[in-house]
C-alpha cells in the first residue's frame, strides 16, 4: 500500500528538549504579543492626549516600525534559526525595507512640505 507512514519514538532526552523549546518559543511569543498590545496602547493614548499632529504622527509611524519588525520576528518566525533558507528571506526582507524607506519618505516629504 501507498499509505505506509514511519513512525519514529522519540528518546526522552528528545522529547523533554522538544518541550523546553516550545516552551521557550511560546513564551517568546506571548512576550512580543503583550508588547504589541502595549505599544497599541501608547498610540491610543498619544493621540487621545491631545498632543500636536507634528508629535502624534512620528510617533505612531515609529511605533508601526518597531511592530512590524516585532511582528515579521516572532509571528512569521524568521527568529528561526532551523530553516536554512531563512538568510534569503531575510535579505530579501531588508532589502525591500531599505528600498521602500527612502520611497515612503519622499512621499511623506512630497505630501506634508
């Protein structure tokens, strides 16, 4: 048959390294969860306090960088070291990042002077 599956037993050494990991990379991410939330909560607050639009502003596109940055480490796990192709998506990642800035920031400059 065509549906043969090998199944192999893990050792317990094995299996007590498997759970530390996991253990280890939930918390990782249940700490940049509740660092997000947090940073949510600061651009809420900024723009309820009323402060200067030249303030508000920064701030919040700030705030969305660190996120993203947050959010393309933990969530779409290129922290993973295991994965040997994660060093190409990364250049590509940053790569992307450093052509979109100058772009993004000559229409901010374009739109707000």
């Amino acid at each position: 048959m065509g549906h043969d599956t090998h199944v192999q037993a893990k050792s317990k050494k094995q299996f007590e390294y498997d759970r530390h990991h996991n253990a280890m990379h939930m918390r990782k991410q249940v700490i940049n969860f509740a660092i997000m939330i947090f940073l949510t909560f600061v651009a809420f607050a900024v723009v309820v306090a009323d402060f200067s639009p030249y303030f508000i502003k920064p701030v919040i596109l700030l705030l969305a960088g660190i996120q993203v940055v947050l959010q393309l480490y933990s969530f779409m796990h290129m922290d993973d070291k295991k994965a040997s192709h994660m060093g190409v998506i990364a250049t590509f990642v940053w790569s992307g990042v450093l052509i979109i800035f100058p772009v993004f920031l000559t229409f901010v400059t374009i739109i707000w002077w």
